[in-house]
C-alpha cells in the first residue's frame, strides 16, 4: 500500500517557487490547514479539560495539606513535598510489590500468550481469526465479573478446592485466595488480551517465506523461530510488555477480591488512603509517584522502539 | 425489595433482608469517598476567595437559636435519608410513617441510600462544604469519626432540646447524653447494635469464649478467621482491659500489638470492611469478628450452624444516630419526626420489625404485651424478641460494653490511622 | 553466464540432517492452545453453569452458593427481579453508546489530522494521547473527581457537573477519545493519498472529497475504534467508581454485590451480555470474510 510521507502539506512540495497561475494554491493550502486545526479542535479541547487539567489537579493536590476537621476538607497549598517523602517512606514496600507482581504476571502473560500467538498465527489457516476470537470472547464479560468468579472458584471450600479436599488430595488448611498466588495469577488471568493482541498481530504479519527460507538455511526449524521469528516479532513483545506492565501496576481490584493484607498494592493503598484515612494530600501525592514511574517506564520503551507511533502501530 | 405480610414472622424476615443487606453492608465499595474527598482539596484556597458562592469553607455553621424549630414552623415536607431495612415496612409502606402524616399532616419522603457512612459522608460533603442543602432533612450516622467530623465542621444543626418531650421522657439511659454528644446538642440515637464473635459451630475446633480464642488453633482451624477493619481496634482495646473513649497512642499501640500478633497467627485469613459474611457463607471462614444482627439473622432465617458471643471481656456498643444536617429545608419538621420515635407506641412499630437495640426502654413491656395478644409462631417471635439481652441491655451488659474511640482532632485522626491501617496493607 | 566445466566440482553442501520429527511434537502447541483457551473461558463457563444452580432460597434475598445443584431456570425467568442491578444495566448502556458515538466522532477528526498534517502541537498531541492510554486508571479516577466536585463547590459561569451520569458520561468520552483517535490515526496513515488526490483533480471539494472518498477509506478503523470505545466504556469500573456518586452501573454493582454474595441474576445478566458479545464476533468474522472472499 503506497504511504504518503506523514508530514506531506497538502500537496505542495517544500520550498518550491510556484509559477504565478498556481499561486491561489497557497490560499488553498491556508484554508485547508485551518479546517484541519478546526476538525482538530473540539477533540483536542475535550482531550484537554477533561485530562489534561484533572491532571494537573491532582499534581497540585500532591503539595497540599488539609483536614478534615482542622479545615473542613479545604486544602492549603504550601508547596508540601513532606507528602512525597511520606509516601515514599510508608510505602516503598508497596510499590515495590506493585512492581513485582506486575512484571511476574507480565512475563507470565507474554509467556503463555506467545506460544498461543505463534501456533494461531502460524497454523491456524483457515481458522486464524476465528481461533483468536475464541481467546478473546470471554472478556466480553465484565472483568469484574470475572474476577469475582475466580474468587468463587477459588474459595477454601469452593468449586475447585472442595473436591480435592474431600478426596484426601489436598489439606484442610490449603488455601490459595489471600496469597500472592491467587494476585497474581488474576492479573495474569485479566491481562492476557492485552498480551495477547500485539503479539497476535506482530506475528501474524511475518513473511512466511521468510521462515521457509530460514528453515531451509537452519539446521532446525527451532533455531529458524530463534534466528528469524523471534526477532521480527520483537516489536510485538515490547507493545505486549508495556500494554500489560503498566496497567497491571495500577491494579486493585485483582488484589482487593483476591488477595489480603500482605498482598496490598499500590493502588490500594491509594483508594485506602483517600477513603479511610483522609489523607487526601498523601493520596494524590502516591498517585503522582505511580503516574511518573509509569510514564518514565513508557517513554524508555517508546525510545527503544525508535517512534511510539511504531509501538502504538504494534498495537 | 419486596416485603412479607405482617402476619408471617415480620420481625424476622426483615431481620432476615436486614441482616443480609445491614448497614455496614455496602453495595457500593467504599472509594468514592476518598475521591470526594480529593475533590475538597484542589484549587479550595484560591476559587474560595473568588468564589461569589457563599460559605466556600465549612458554610452553614448554624447556632440552635438562629433555626426554628418551633413546629408551628415546620413546613410540610421531611426528607429522611437512612440505611437499608431499617425501618419497618408492610405492603410497600412504612406504617411508622404513614402514622407520623396522620397526626402530624406533613410528608415523609423516605430513601434508604445510605450504605456506609464513609461513602455517604462523602457524598454530602461538598454541597456541605458549599452551604447548599444537601436535600435531606434527617440523616442516620454511626457515631465515630464521620459523626464528629460533621458535628466539628458545624454541619450537624443544633437541636433545640425544649422541643423533644419524648425524648426526655422516655430515652434510655445509653442513648442520652453519650459522650460524643454532650446534652444530645446534635443528634438522638436511632438503634444500637453490637459487634463481638460469629463462629460457624460445625467448622470451629472449640467454641470461643475470648477475643483471644480467635489467635488459637485449638479453638479456630487455621486460615479461617476474620477481622472487621473498623471495628476491631475498638473492640481488641475493650477486651484488654482499655476504655476505648479515652485510649491515647500507647493503648492504640497496644491493640496494634495485638491485631498484628493474630494477623500473624496460623488462625488468620483475611480482613473485611464489611464482606465477612459471604465468607463466613462460603466456609472461607470459621469465625469472625462480626455485627450481631448478620450473624443471629443468617442462625434464625438461613438456618445456618453460626453462634454469636460476645466476648467475656466485652463487646463494642455503636449507635447510629438521626441528625439534621445543615442548611436543612425544614429543621423543626425533622425534629418532630425525630422525636416521633420516642414515643414508645411508635418505637415498638419499629423494633417489631427490626430487632435492633432500641432506645426506648419502655418498648420492651409492650412487645411482651403483645406477645400475649397474639398465637402461634408470631407470639413465639414477638415473646422472643420481649426477652433477648441483646435488644435490652441491663446493667450488667451496658457494663460489659463500651463505645468506640471517638475521633475529633485531624492529629488523632491521622495518628490512629497510621497505627491501624499498616497492619492491613502490609 | 556461467557455464559448469566438467572438471569444476560444483560442491553442493550436505543437505543438513533432520532428525525425524516426533509425531507427538506436532501436538503439543495445539493442544496447549486449547487448554488455554479452556483456561480463559473458565470462569465464564462458571457463570453460564451457575446461572442454572437451584438455591436454597431464603427470604426474598438469594445469593449465589458454591454448592451446585441442577438444574433451573427460575433465575432466568426472573432476570428482572433485582431491581437495582437492572437499573445499573440500564445506566451502563445508557451511557456506553452515547459516550463511545461522542467519542468517535471526536477521535476520528483528531486521529486523522494527526495522521496527514504537521502542526503546531502535534508532538504535544501524539503525547497527550499517549498519556491518556499510559496513565493508572486509578489516577484519571481520582483526579476527574476531584475536578467535578471543585466545579460543584465553586461554580465558575454557574455551571456544575452532577456526580452521576453526566460525570460517568463525560470521563468516559474522556478516555475513549485517545483510544479512537489511535484506530484511526493507525488506519489513516496507511493510507494511498492519491485516491483523494484523484478525486480532487476531478474537481471534487474538501468536503465531497472527506465523504465520498476519505471516510469510506478509513470506514474499518472507525468501526473498530467504536467498538473499541464501547467496550471500554461497557467494562470500566475503576474511573466509573470514582465519579459516579450514587449512580451504579453494572461493574460497580456487580462490585458491590459481591461483598454480600452475588444474586444469582447477575451470572444471568452476565450470560446474556457474553451471548451478544459472541453474536457481535461472529458477525464480524462472517463479515470479513464475505469482504476478503469478494476482494
């Protein structure tokens, strides 16, 4: 398919003299820039009040100090970085296992969905898309849905546990839900598409002749996947890392239905922090840190890809 | 919902829905709070000064003598926020109520939105904060740190004590003048209830006596027992010997020394604002720390094997109490309304039908009388409900129990937060 | 040309060995595919089984119990019953379509200029759209709240956004919006501009050209950023749950429910959402088969 270069104005070349009769083309190409910037305008605008200054918002409320009955819930903006210095001192721990968590259940995502990828992609023929429907179709149903079942599922006498327990093959005492198990292996569980789907479509695009070629060349067809499918299909892994890593982190709801108290994460505590404890100042500030860290892990990864419109197009 | 005929066991079967849809069992999780909450902070400092809209910091602070509540003042309309089942309800109706608009020609409007007071306290805060009325005339809040906070920031309108005669008569001992309320200046309880120890009598090893029980696998089978996060400072500082009332950072300390001891025991499982029932259900759990009508209604109506004990050294009171919230359209009509339900003819329409601890003492000789009236299962029910304990503390009980720590400053708050929270969000 | 003298030995390297390929090996990445695909749909599966359990019904309030008991459709027959779970439906569609045909149309226009024109503010755009789909939920959450209830309590112009719908409906457009605009921009840039630029030649103006030859183009990539829009705003829970007040729709429902035990009509309700989700695929699939048959 033939690509226009992004950054084609109109159609008139750089830097060119235009012979007389065309300049009314120049009027043209004013007018038509204008009503680029008019269609662009009402979105950008909307993009802008409702995310742009929330964010803003939420950095100023970061530096503030208030409470609830000192100043009935009116906060004072005093430059407070003590809020990031709390933060960070409280609840290193938390983030931190925010951040574990989240990349075990990434490279779990990644390492379950590829092969998957690979095989619907490579084999499926026919049967390519309908086969990676199939992975899809159950997150039509709400994840909330879906994880409170998991935790049905997953109860000490439940669907999955009960029966073992009662053929002897496991203890009464075994429990999976409130451990680090049953988190992580929800935000597994909820992530996979966002795995799944750059690693479906990186793969799928792979010219197969290149790996007939490479089979021909290699000794073995699985030195042919290493030399040639991997790499090509390394846009892919990265548009997968960061689509699940990043959401992930800032999970709560796989941790407040499955987990418990050593299981906390981040984002709990930052649901906890402006509910329970009205520390509304420490909660914006906690969310801030999280924004930025995850910012910063994006951007790196935009940079290692060259463009994020490469990684977005991976997407 | 809908609700049974009067004639088959009422008291029970909306104990039953009250029990399973209590009050602290919010159908809505508890964040919104927190995000009003955000909400307050923000550009408040510098819109506050722009801002034509009056009262832009704690608007409505509102002396009793500059609201009337004279009830020849009182317009013709009360809208009465509450928490679900809580009331007494026939047909589709509330006959309290409908009792209330015969005698006294003015309307109730009644809304049982209120799910937990965290996220309804949030909710409220910035028309609050604005000095708008909030829309309701009567709101129902367990005592503790939203209460304060509201009575704090002078959004809790002073009653007028000349204009509630059958309050003075006729409210219990407990409910008048308790501490977080000196002369009832802002609010008169609603109902009371406990919180001790739900056990599940087929899955427990031994039948607990103690607080301590629950840290023990002779007692508890490990992995099975629960905490409730709000309530379980209170009650672990009552069982070890601590008046919760006057409890400072050591005694906090304390009761965190503990809690952490059995979070960190065999016997643990899991800590919950207020799902432990659906555990408790689901066996995930053998016992818990739990409120007395959840556990008595799943043991009366779903027939399941639970016990609830209060443990030997005590057992954590909470009230929930009626207020007017500032900037109220018709302060001297809710007062009425308030004052309505200590009259004891119309209290025992309610505990008949909720089971809860009432504040009127006198209630207790008429259901017993009306027990007699009556035959058959709804006698047995109502003698039943006459003689519980629970629903009509002695002495001896009231000795037993104590209410919570009562948060009033932003330095305690913040300090029994740091305490307790950690333990849970390790 | 070269010619093969016959002295010249052509080496012809050694075809390399394979070693014989097991026939089990062949098996091992399908069956591992399905097992997958079992695993994901698992809890569905639950669901759908569930939704058929007989409870032990106490009072007018039932809950779902692990113990499965077949078989009845009384659930289904009363897939009304709970009042408040088909009030949060409602609100969930209600504010789903409009908030994703908003959107569309916004993120359409925003990812197509993106797409063709160099402006001033189109790195600063790309980024901005970049943050809206790297941001925490939690955090948009959080911070939308607080911009509403300031607009409450200050008032500016006498304007206000109630906590509820209209906060629910506006975020909703709000994180949509970057996502669309991605699909399309995704779309647009691969396109051959010398078909609009054929269709101008033959005097056809902007806007004859934009409906008659651009959007039809760029027709898929705004289909599916619509759908995309609309699941998103469908299953969005976390931002739903900071701004919706009192309002619930059916995540923060079924959310809240579950601290008390589900009823068993939301494995129903859950069952009929799943089932037209399937309807919408499978015509989808058919769809892009008739177009790839005809093409």
């Amino acid at each position: 398919m033939g690509q226009a270069p992004a950054d084609v104005k109109g159609h008139i070349p750089q830097g060119v003299e235009l012979p007389p009769a065309r300049a009314g083309e120049h009027a043209l190409e004013r007018r038509r820039r204008l009503a680029a910037y008019f269609q662009l305008l009402p979105g950008w605008l909307y993009l802008f009040i409702g995310f742009v200054i929330p964010l803003i918002l939420i950095v100023y409320t970061s530096l503030t100090t208030s409470g609830l009955f000192s100043t009935g819930g009116n906060a004072t903006f005093s430059w407070h970085w003590a809020n990031y210095s709390d933060a960070f001192s409280l609840y290193s721990n938390t983030y931190i296992r925010s951040l574990a968590y989240a990349a075990i259940a990434t490279t779990l995502c990644i390492g379950l969905a590829y092969p998957m990828a690979y095989w619907i992609a490579f084999y499926g023929g026919r049967w390519k898309s309908t086969l990676f429907m199939l992975i899809l179709v159950p997150f039509f149903v709400s994840f909330v849905i879906r994880t409170v079942q998991w935790n049905f599922i997953l109860g000490t006498d439940g669907l999955l546990f009960g029966p073992l327990k009662n053929a002897g093959l496991l203890s009464e005492d075994f429990h999976v839900l409130r451990t680090p198990v049953a988190v992580i292996a929800g935000i597994t569980y909820n992530y996979m598409p966002f795995a799944a789907l750059p690693l479906y479509v990186a793969l799928e695009r792979i010219d197969r002749r290149l790996v007939e070629a490479g089979k021909d060349l290699y000794s073995s067809p699985s030195v042919a996947f290493r030399k040639i499918v991997l790499p090509l299909s390394f846009p892919g892994i990265f548009a997968a890392i960061i689509l699940t890593f990043v959401p992930a982190t800032g999970d709560y709801v796989n941790s407040a239905v499955l987990g418990g108290p050593k299981t906390t994460m981040i984002g709990q505590i930052i649901q906890n922090q402006f509910l329970e404890a009205h520390q509304y100042s420490i909660a914006a500030a906690l969310s801030v840190v999280l924004m930025g860290g995850m910012l910063i892990i994006a951007l790196i990864y935009a940079r290692i890809l060259g463009t994020e419109d490469e990684t977005l197009a991976a997407a | 919902m809908t609700d049974e005929p009067r004639s088959s066991l009422p008291g029970l079967d909306a104990a039953l829905a009250r029990g399973l849809t209590s009050r602290r069992l919010s159908r809505r999780n508890m964040i919104k709070l927190g995000g009003i909450s955000v909400g307050t902070l923000s550009f408040a400092s510098i819109l506050a000064a722009c801002s034509s809209s009056s009262g832009g910091t704690s608007g409505g602070t509102q002396a009793g003598g500059s609201v009337n509540f004279d009830p020849s003042t009182a317009s013709d309309h009360v809208n009465f926020s509450n928490w679900p089942l809580y009331i007494d309800k026939a047909h589709g109706t509330y006959p309290s109520l409908e009792k209330f608009t015969n005698e006294t020609d003015i309307t109730v409007t009644y809304n049982d939105e209120i799910n937990d007071n965290a996220s309804f306290f949030g909710e409220i805060l910035p028309q609050l904060r604005a000095g708008q009325d909030t829309g309701r005339d009567i709101i129902v809040i367990t005592n503790g740190e939203y209460l304060a906070a509201l009575i704090a920031n002078g959004w809790a309108t002073e009653l007028d004590p000349s204009f509630r005669p059958n309050f003075d008569k006729n409210a219990a001992s407990w409910a008048k003048s308790p501490f977080y309320d000196d002369g009832n200046k802002h609010t008169m309880a609603w109902q009371s209830g406990l919180t001790g120890v739900g056990y599940n009598t087929t899955l427990v090893n031994k039948a607990p006596t103690k607080l301590d029980d629950l840290m023990s696998t002779d007692f508890f089978p490990a992995s099975s027992v629960g905490v409730l996060k709000a309530d379980a400072p209170d009650l672990v500082m009552i069982n070890l010997g601590i008046d919760p009332k006057t409890s400072g950072q050591d005694e906090w300390t304390e009761a965190a020394d503990w809690l952490t001891k059995l979070r960190d025991s065999d016997t643990f499982y899991n800590a919950y604002d207020q799902g432990y029932v659906d555990d408790l259900n689901a066996k995930n759990l053998s016992g818990t720390m739990a409120w007395s009508g959840d556990v008595l209604y799943y043991k009366i109506w779903g027939g399941k094997p639970y016990e609830f004990i209060m443990p030997e050294d005590g057992a954590l009171l909470w009230i929930d109490n009626m207020l007017i919230p500032a900037n109220s359209n018709n302060p001297a009509g809710a007062l009425q309304l308030m004052d309505f339900y200590y009259n004891p003819p119309n209290a025992q329409m309610l505990t008949e039908y909720i089971l809860y601890m009432s504040p009127v003492p006198a209630v207790q000789q008429l259901i017993d009388k009306h027990a007699q009236q009556e035959s058959g299962t709804l006698a047995t029910q109502l003698d039943e409900t006459a003689k519980n304990p629970m629903l009509w503390p002695d002495q001896a009980l009231l000795n037993q129990v104590s209410l919570g720590r009562n948060l009033t400053t932003d330095e305690e708050s913040k300090a029994w937060h740091d305490t307790f929270d950690p333990i849970w969000q390790q | 040309m070269s010619t093969v003298v016959s002295s010249d030995v052509v080496v012809i390297p050694e075809a390399p060995v394979r070693t014989p390929r097991k026939r089990w090996t062949r098996w091992i990445l399908p069956v591992f595919t399905i097992a997958m695909i079992v695993y994901l749909a698992f809890p569905v599966l639950v669901m759908i089984i569930y939704s058929f359990n007989v409870i032990p019904t106490t009072g007018e309030s039932e809950r779902q119990t692990t113990q499965f008991t077949c078989c009845t459709v009384g659930h289904w027959r009363e897939i009304f019953k709970v009042p408040e779970l088909n009030h949060a439906l409602l609100t969930s569609i209600a504010v789903a379509f409009p908030a994703a045909a908003i959107a569309t149309v916004l993120g359409t226009f925003l990812g197509l200029v993106l797409a063709r024109y160099t402006f001033r503010g189109r790195g600063m755009t790309n980024f901005i759209i970049f943050l809206a789909i790297a941001v925490p939920e939690i955090v948009l959450g959080s911070s939308l709240l607080a911009m509403y209830v300031q607009l409450g309590v200050s008032k500016p112009l006498g304007l206000s956004i109630p906590l509820g719908y209209w906060s629910i409906l506006l975020s909703h457009i709000a994180f949509s919006i970057a996502f669309v605009a991605i699909t399309v921009r995704a779309r647009a840039s691969g396109l051959d501009r010398s078909l609009e630029n054929a269709a101008q030649d033959l005097f056809a103006n902007p806007r004859v050209t934009f409906w008659r030859v651009t959007l039809p183009l760029i027709l898929p990539g705004i289909v599916a950023g619509f759908l995309l829009a609309l699941v998103l705003s469908l299953d969005d829970f976390v931002i739903t749950n900071f701004v919706n007040g009192s309002t619930n729709t059916f995540p923060t429902w079924v959310y809240g429910a579950s601290r008390l035990g589900e009823p068993p009509q939301v494995n129903v309700w859950g069952t009929v959402l799943f089932t037209v989700g399937i309807v919408v695929a499978v015509l989808q699939v058919v769809r892009t088969r008739r177009t790839r048959v005809e093409a």
